[in-house]
C-alpha cells in the first residue's frame, strides 16, 4: 500500500508543480510515468510507452487540424461575418446570439477558438446597453457547451476515456447533456443581469446592424481605435482563433489587437470556403448517420480525410495549418493518461475505489469525486483535469451502484461549469475584455458565479442525472 500511496502523491505533487511553474503538464507526467514504472513497480518501458493512447493523440491531431484549415482559409472569419449580419434589433437577443455563434466555432476542435467572440461581444454590449457580466457569462457558456460535442475537446477526452474503460457513454449524449446545463446557466444569467432588457428595443435599428455598413468608431481597452461593428472582428479572429489553434498556451495572453485577418474581408465566399463549409457539414453528417446504423465513427481519421482534401483544393492553407495541430493538447491529455495507466497497473487506483467505498455511499462518493473536479478545475486546465478524474472515477464505478455514463458525464460537466472563476482563462478573458471601469464589478461577479459553481453544479449534476440513472 505504501508503493501505491508514494506513486499517487507523486501524481498530484507533478500536476501541482507544473500548474504553479507553468511547466507543461504532459512532459512532467511522461517523466514521472516512466520513473514510477521503472522504480516502484515491474513494467518496462514498452508497456509504459503502451498506456499511451494513441486513438486519442489521432482524435485531436485530426480535428485541430481539419478546423485549422477552416480557420487559415478564412472559413470561420467569414461564417462569423454572416452570422452577425442576421442579428437582429433587439437586444435582448444579442447574447442569444452569441452564445450560438460561439458554441458553434467552440465545437470546431478547440474550445478556446470561441474566445474569438469575447472582444466583439464585449463591444457590441457596450454599443447596445447589453450587461457586460451577461454577455461575458453567454460566451462562456457556450464555449463550455461547444466543448463538449463529438467533435470539440472537452466531449473527445471525456467519452474517449470512458469507452476506452469499457463505458457506453454516447458522444452526443454527453453533448446534449452539456448544451442543456449551459443553457439552464444562461436564462439565470439573463434572470440576474438581463432583466432590464425585456421589453426594451435597442437603439440598433437607428444605429445599423452589426457589420451592416455602419461603421462606429470605438477605443477599446489596449488603446487602439477601430470600427466596432466589423473591423473587430477581423482582429478577434486573427488573435483568439490562432491561439485555440495552438500558437499560445491556454494561460498565456490572448489579444493581439494591432494583427488583422484578411481573409474576414467583405465579400461573397470563395469555391475553397464553399467546400469548407460544405465538409464541415459532411463531418456532422458523417457522424451522426454512421452512430444511427451503430457504426463507432472514427472522427479524427474523417478530420484527417477532410482535411487532406481541403489541402488538395488550396496547397497553402494546408501547409499553413499542420503547426496549429493541437499538440500541446496531445501531449497534455497522452502524459496523464500514461500516468494513469501506471497507477492503474501497480494498483493504486483500486486503492483510491475501496477509499470511496469507505465514504459508505457510494452517491456522496459520487459527489465529492465533482466536487473536487470543480474545485481544482477552477484553478488548472480542464482539459488537464477531465484526463485525470474520469479514469480515477472508474474505482467508484467499478464497485456499484453508480451508473458509469452518468457519474462521467457529471464529473465532465462539473469540471468545465466553473471555469467562468476568473481564476481560469476563460473568465479571465471576460475581465480583460471589458471597459476599465467595470472590471472590478465583474471580478467580483465572477468569482461569485464561478466558486458558487464548485457546489451547485455537483449537487444539480448528481441529483439531476447520477440519481435518476442508479432507479432507471
């Protein structure tokens, strides 16, 4: 027990370390995998270099690169484009907006890639009298539920994982249960901060739509002035799309403000971005009529298909998006999970099972397991924290009484729901994004939301959805 205990504290101790330094977190997991296996236990490196996991490395090499395609040729700035132009002139539906908007670039590989929104959203509440703790919330929201489609980040390592343990938990189940969560949090949202728009229509009728033609000049917050209504969102693209897509890390600056993409010019879509658009709607499809005939879909190979077409159409674009192959993620995600399968073969996991049997319940272990996701998460990666719980609940579930689709998708949910803390990146944005004179309000607000978080979304996720699943 004492070998299990060391290797375990050895786990947290790395994951601890690299938060606080910034070091990646995948590199100290490969390292301390291999010292653990070699050291404290019998394994060679060939079964250490086997609890790799391959099939995910491939999931995620293929969709962040078939999306960085779309991003690199223009695709996504100019769906972007059309998107703001159908909005209409109410404001109370702009977050609504947003939100859709968001969550769809979000389910495109990299959930960051919706922190492209963050800077427009901002300026347009500003324009519109839209309550910028509300419009910040939206977003959020729905990156964390783009986050979780077949096809985006957060879903891939939450159900990869579970079906890698043997678990049946359906892709877009897990998708529908996220979408639902968030936008629940959303008319709370709307409850606490958007009242005072209903009923009211906003001056965007007199002042023109977004990206209409009306050009507002605005200075934003890094002192540059621009137009708010479509300049913006050319320089949200260029900056938070490039970073979702792997050129900066997931706790590093986020806004270039000066870089423009010309690709977000006016102007109809090109034959490329028709076939772009095209093929994502072919990957959906794919998907989605591959699962109906029972058929487990490979996403990253389809990605992979896809995207070696669009590089056949358009060379360049091609060349240009193999460096945002998320392999930062990659690594991340591969050196917990090698970790985890150390642990698991030297036993310390089922040592961690008969610690949650010992709760005597296996629905308060259940709760505490999202509790802690959610707490750490609003610390660290969730990405990071969705590779390293979802295996170490597999004890729990291992022993009874808990429906193993509902208790990961729980702990998936959980993790991700209070990353709006301004602790974490996602929140942060939203502080950073807003007018000097309101960051303090929305700090404030923030952590509110956020920590409050760490206990309602474990006590809504398990009652809601552990608790019914355990009587049907």
């Amino acid at each position: 027990m004492l070998v299990q205990i060391i290797a375990l504290l050895i786990f947290v101790a790395l994951f601890a370390i690299g938060a606080i330094r910034g070091v990646q977190i995948g590199v100290l997991m490969l390292v301390g995998a291999a010292g653990t296996g070699l050291f404290l236990t019998d394994m060679t490196v060939e079964k250490i270099i086997a609890e790799f996991p391959l099939s995910i490395m491939i999931l995620l090499a293929g969709v962040t690169y078939f999306f960085a395609i779309a991003q690199e040729n223009g695709t996504v700035d100019k769906i972007i484009d059309w998107a703001l132009e159908k909005v209409g002139s109410s404001a109370v539906l702009l977050p609504i907006v947003f939100f859709v908007i968001t969550a769809g670039i979000a389910s495109m590989g990299a959930p960051l890639a919706g922190l492209v929104m963050m800077p427009v959203g901002m300026q347009v509440a500003r324009k519109y009298g839209v309550d910028y703790a509300l419009m910040g919330l939206a977003i959020c929201f729905a990156i964390g539920a783009g986050g979780f489609a077949p096809t985006s980040l957060y879903g891939i390592v939450t159900y990869s994982t579970a079906h890698d343990a043997g678990i049946d938990l359906s892709p877009f189940l897990l998708f529908g249960i996220a979408v639902v969560v968030y936008l629940v949090m959303l008319a709370v949202a709307y409850f606490m901060f958007g009242r005072k728009l209903f009923g009211r229509k906003s001056a965007m009728a007199a002042a023109g739509s977004v990206n209409s033609g009306t050009h507002a000049t605005a200075t934003n917050e890094f002192g540059t002035t621009g137009d708010a209504a479509g300049s913006t969102i050319s320089r949200g693209s260029a900056s938070a799309t490039n970073v979702a897509f792997g050129e900066d890390d997931e706790d590093e600056a986020l806004f270039d403000s000066s870089n423009s993409s010309a690709s977000a010019e006016s102007g109809p879509f090109t034959f490329v971005q028709i076939l772009t658009v095209v093929l994502m709607v072919g990957l959906i499809g794919s998907v989605v009529v591959l699962a109906a005939f029972g058929k487990e879909p490979d996403i990253g190979l389809l990605c992979f298909l896809f995207g070696a077409i669009l590089s056949l159409a358009d060379p360049k674009t091609g060349k240009a998006a193999l460096p945002k192959i998320d392999w930062s993620t990659v690594l991340l995600v591969g050196g917990i999970i090698t970790f985890v399968g150390v642990l698991q073969n030297m036993g310390a996991v089922d040592l961690l099972g008969e610690g949650a049997e010992a709760i005597g319940s296996p629905l308060i272990a259940a709760l505490v397991l999202c509790i802690v996701g959610g707490l750490v998460s609003a610390f660290a990666s969730t990405t990071g924290i969705l590779a390293a719980l979802v295996p170490l609940a597999l004890p729990l579930i291992a022993a009874g009484g808990v429906p193993g689709w509902a208790l990961i998708a729980a702990l998936g949910v959980c993790s991700a729901v209070v990353d709006v803390s301004p602790f974490s990146t996602l929140g942060a944005t939203v502080v950073a994004t807003a007018p000097q004179d309101h960051k303090a309000r929305l700090t404030r607000i923030l952590v509110k939301f956020g920590m409050s978080m760490v206990i309602i979304g474990p006590i809504v996720l398990v009652g809601g959805l552990v608790v019914p699943a355990m009587f049907f």
